[in-house]
C-alpha cells in the first residue's frame, strides 16, 4: 500500500499543475480572443483522467487502510481531528471537487463558443482547485500533515 499511497501523493501535483494551467489559460481567453485550441481541449481530459484516477486510488486507501470501519463509531470519529479528516472531510471534499472537475469539462464541451468554453473551466476548475487546497494534508497542519511529496 506504500506504493499506491506515494502515486497518490504524487499524482496530487500532477492534478494542481494541469489545473493551474487551464486555469490561468482560461482567465487570460475568457474573452474569446484566444481560440479553444485541441491542446486545451486535451488538457482539460487529462485533468479530469487524473482527478478520477485520483479517486479510483483514494478509493483503494480508503478501505484498505481502514478509515471506513471509522463509520461504526461516528461519534468518537467526529471528536478526534485526525480521524474525522481522513474519515470525512479528505473524502467528501476531494469527491465534490472530482465531481466539479467532470462538471466543466462536460460544460466546456456544450458551448458554442471559445470564450464560453474557456468560462466554463474558469469557474468549475477554478472552485475545484479552492477546494482541493483546502482539504490537502498539507506538511504545515498540525498533526494531519504529511510530506510535500
Ligand atoms: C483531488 C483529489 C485528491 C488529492 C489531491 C488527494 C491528496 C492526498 C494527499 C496529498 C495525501 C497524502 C499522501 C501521503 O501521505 O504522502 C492523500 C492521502 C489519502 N487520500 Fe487523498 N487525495 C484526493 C482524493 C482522495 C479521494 C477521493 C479519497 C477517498 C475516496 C482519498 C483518500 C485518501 C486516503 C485514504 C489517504 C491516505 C490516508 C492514510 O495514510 O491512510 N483521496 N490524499
């Protein structure tokens, strides 16, 4: 499980670099005047690939580390801070920000025009990635953090 967890903490990066990316690419064309390009196009798959590839793996740590069995006590779970962010929050907010990566990417394919294409990855990508920075182990918090890589 050592592996599947450094491919997890490794493939974060590769997720907030492809976000930060499309997200600055996208802030800077909002207005139309770059053209929605097939590498734009092929980024934004590729961050979405790797934000499910993410929870196909948090899935597998998930359970096989045990957080799971953490349902069968809630109440102690939500006293401890540890264990109600590896229980809970990691999971639900990691979820949520997946579930906004698909969303624009879905999006960003209906619109007709570039601008709106570019928009739609703006706002989706762009709550995503506040999100996800927000429910990093980051090494800085107290007793939840873990390593930069
Ligand atoms: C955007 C998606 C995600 C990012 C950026 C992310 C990031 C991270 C990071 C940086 C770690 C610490 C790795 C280390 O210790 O070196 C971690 C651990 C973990 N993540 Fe995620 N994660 C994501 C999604 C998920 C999802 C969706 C789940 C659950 C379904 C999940 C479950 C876990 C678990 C169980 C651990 C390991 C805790 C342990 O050591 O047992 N993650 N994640």
């Amino acid at each position: 499980m050592e592996f599947i967890l450094k491919l997890h903490s490794f493939l974060r990066w590769a997720l907030v670099l492809l976000m930060l990316v499309s997200i600055v690419k996208a802030a800077i064309s909002t207005s139309g005047k770059n053209p929605y390009t097939p590498s734009d196009r092929k980024r934004t798959l590729f961050t979405m690939i790797a934000a499910h590839l993410q929870l196909v793996i948090g899935v597998i740590l998930y359970v096989s580390n045990g957080w799971s069995q953490n349902f069968s006590n809630m109440s102690a779970t939500m006293k401890n801070g540890v264990l109600r962010f590896w229980t809970v929050e990691h999971l639900t907010m990691m979820i949520l920000a997946i579930v906004f990566i698909t969303i624009g990417n879905i999006r960003s394919k209906k619109m007709d025009t570039d601008g709106g294409k570019y928009k739609q990855i703006l706002i989706w990508f762009g709550l995503a990635l506040l999100i996800i920075i927000a429910a990093m182990p980051w090494p800085f918090r107290t007793e939840l953090g873990r390593g930069w890589f």
